[in-house]
C-alpha cells in the first residue's frame, strides 16, 4: 500500500465535481469529517450510551461520548507524533500531507469508532448476538438463509460493522454516502475490514452483507490489499493500527481509574497497577511529585497521564519501527501486543484485573443481564410488527419508529436488519422507556 492513496481526501458518495477548491484558511477535508462528526446527533447520543459501568448517579465515570472523546486526544497526538516523522521520511512525497493529515484522520476516526455500538455497552452487542444463536430470533435463521441473507450478520452481531453502516449507508431521507466522509476516515475504523463469514471464533467483522460494495469501493480507492474476494477480506488500512491503539490505552487505564473511583479497587491496588509500567528511576520521581499532591484523586490522575504518555510514545514508534510491515500487509497483532516486555507486562496485569475484578462487577454484570431481557423483547416486537405490519398492533408500533428507518424493506434480512438499525441507535435509558412501554410497565402521566 501506498501513503499518496491511502491519504484520500475524496468523499464517499461524492461526484468528482462537487469538490471545491478550499483556501489555505479553510479546514481540510479530514478537518471537516471531525467537525461532521462532533456536531452529528448518533455522536451527541453516546453521552447516554454505556461504557462499562451503569451512568452513576452521584459518581462520574466514562461513557461512550467522554470515552470516545479522549480515545480522539490520544489519536490526534499519535497522528502528530507519527505524521511528523514520516514527513521527514518520505520528504520527496510534498503533497502528501503526513502531520496535518494523520492528525485530523486519526483523530476524527476515534470519534466514531463506537458510534456503532447498542445501548448497554458491550453487553449490549452480546446480548443482540445471544437473540439470534439462543434466544427466540433463532426461529428467523431458515428464512433468511433461504432467502439469500447472510445469517451471521445477526448471530456475530458486531458494533464495528455498525458504526461502518451508520457512517457509509444511506438511510431515507439522507445524502448519498451516509455522513460523506472522506474515504481515508472511514477506513481507519475498519478494525475487521472482512465479511462475518469470517468472523471465526472472536465473533469480530467489519461491514454487513448490505455495505459490502461499499467497503470494495473504499479498498479501490485507497488500495487497500485484498486478500480474497469471497468472502471479502482486506488488510486494514494502517492508520487503524493508531486508531484501536488509542482505544486500547484509553479504556484499559481509564477503566482502572474508574473502578477506584467506584470502590471496586482500592487506591492501593490502582497505583500499584500503573506504577508498574515504570522502571525504578522513573518511579522515584512520579513518587517525588505524588507527595506534593494531596487529593487522592489527583494523584491517581497524575499517574494515569504519565501511563497515558509512555504508551502513547512507544506504540507510536512501534509504528514507525513496523511502517513497512505495515504497508505490506505483514504486520501481525496490534500495536499493544508489540509493546517492550515491562509495559506489556503492566498492560497484561491490568487487563486481567478488568475482567476478573472490574468487568464482573454486581453493577456491570446487572446491566447485561437488564440488556438480555430488554433486547430479546424489542426484537421480538420489533421483527413481529415488520413481518405483519397489518395487524392492528404493529401499525401502532411501527408509528414509533424514526422515518429514517425503512420499516417497508421486503427481505425478512432486511426487516431484522431494520429494527438493529433502530435499537443501536436508542440510548440507554431511550432503551429502557420504550422497553417499558411496549410491555405495559409505563405509561405516560395523565
């Protein structure tokens, strides 16, 4: 792969004669994508979207949108730290714009990257792929599958495939090209950039059978390596190796932040994890600073920066170090999974902590458990009302749903597919209420 392609500031769903020629104060096509996507409503939603803990009442901790936002910051500092360094690399390439350009794209793609995800956090994708393997949406299989649809889709249900239909489709009412971002942008979310047909075992894939034309034309137009063509599969683009190493840093740190703050850890157990990462030189003198700082907070956050900066630094020169490996398609793993053996190492002891003290939680374990119930009955209404949308009941239902959405698609595929695109886009408590008042357990005051 080639950095003069994979750079395109081409639209998707734009004719070559609507670009216009920008002057050298205005905001650059990638500047443009971050600023569609911070003002768009699918981005402002994500403040009532599930991170990992149930939205605390008097305790703040991350959700989506503030998760979302700070993944950017780190993406935005990978892109200058990497942009910088391959401008003065690849100095004959003068048009390719490395430092503004990876900034901008980076940054703005971590915006989006959980754009795609259901209410309840990642149970919520678990919940939605328990319906159609165990759950009633079983029953749905035979017809789809006898009608051409392609089944795993739904049984793999994944929140990046998600976020590249929201971003790429056009929906009623929409312009061509979903949020016509440019090309370079919406690859750079494409973590599994295959078909669910290859989702194996991690249950993980990057576009539905409905966007699949879409995701050949953005691997044309930023030629992407194909390694086969059915199913689909390409190598990613490298600029998700920053973006998913942002993510990466941010929620495995910041969960260990939060569950302090929770009392699921004791500040003892956090400052151990993180300080961790540092050699004994280093630690003396986070140590030294620590001690002039007396909130207890504040010092956990001060730690939690300085984490933030050794791993943002080492994955960005791990890039540049694998830069070629990457273009060719040869690069195996993430860019964590490469870090030198103390920081993996710290990084690995806080992992495995998150999932067997954090993510096992009574609070986190309750909202999955909540999310099984409310999503199994959503569906099930949902699918029903499409499927007989002359009863009585359904016509009153489907009056609800958002004229965005085609309730009228004449694939039972397209159906199923439909009331997924209207759940994901629900917020955790829009989720609840409506739960609510399909069962009789709400209604309005009087």
């Amino acid at each position: 792969m080639h950095w003069e392609q994979l750079l395109s500031d081409r639209r998707l769903g734009a004719e070559p004669s609507e670009r216009k020629q920008t002057s050298h104060l205005a905001r650059s096509d990638f500047e443009r994508d971050y600023d569609r996507l911070i003002f768009s409503p699918p981005f402002r939603r994500m403040q009532n979207k599930t991170q990992v803990f149930p939205l605390p009442g008097n305790i703040f901790v991350h959700n989506r949108l503030t998760h979302s936002l700070e993944v950017s910051c780190l993406g935005r500092s990978l892109g200058n730290m990497v942009g910088d360094c391959l401008e003065g690399r690849h100095s004959k390439f003068r048009e390719v714009p490395f430092r503004s350009g990876l900034s901008a794209i980076v940054s703005a793609a971590c915006l989006a990257h959980d754009m795609g995800n259901p209410p309840f956090g990642h149970s919520g994708e678990r919940a939605i792929s328990a319906y159609f393997k165990e759950g009633n949406g079983v029953r749905w299989r035979a017809e789809v599958e006898d009608e051409g649809g392609r089944w795993e889709d739904f049984l793999f249900f994944e929140g990046n495939a998600n976020a590249f239909r929201l971003l790429t489709h056009q929906f009623e009412g929409r312009r061509a090209g979903g949020f016509a971002l440019t090309y370079s942008t919406v690859a750079s979310i494409v973590k599994y950039p295959y078909s669910s047909l290859l989702a194996g075992k991690k249950n993980k894939f990057g576009f539905f059978a409905t966007e699949e034309d879409t995701m050949r034309e953005v691997g044309d137009e930023l030629g992407l390596i194909r390694l086969s063509d059915a199913p689909l599969s390409y190598v990613r683009h490298p600029l998700v190796y920053l973006v998913e190493a942002a993510d990466d840093i941010c929620y495995q740190i910041m969960d260990i932040e939060d569950a302090c703050k929770l009392h699921i850890l004791s500040f003892d157990e956090a400052e151990m994890h993180l300080m961790d990462f540092f050699g004994d030189v280093d630690k003396a003198e986070i140590q030294q600073v620590s001690r002039t700082i007396g909130d207890a907070n504040e010092r956990l956050g001060y730690l939690r920066a300085k984490v933030i900066n050794l791993l943002v630094e080492e994955v960005a020169s791990i890039f540049l170090d694998e830069e070629n490996a990457i273009l060719d398609g040869h690069f195996h793993g993430t860019l964590i999974q490469h870090l030198s053996p103390r920081s993996r190492s710290a990084y690995e002891a806080c992992s495995h902590t998150a999932y067997t003290r954090i993510y096992s939680a009574h609070d986190v374990v309750d909202v999955e458990l909540a999310g099984h119930r409310i999503f199994s009955s959503l569906l099930d209404h949902l699918i029903e009302a499409q499927v007989h949308p002359e009863y009585s009941y359904s016509r009153t239902l489907l009056s609800r749903v958002s004229s965005q959405y085609d309730t009228s698609r004449p694939t039972l595929y397209g159906k199923i597919q439909c009331a997924l695109d209207y759940i994901s886009g629900m917020t955790d408590i829009y989720a609840l209420n409506f739960y609510r008042t399909i069962t009789g357990m709400n209604l309005p005051a009087v």
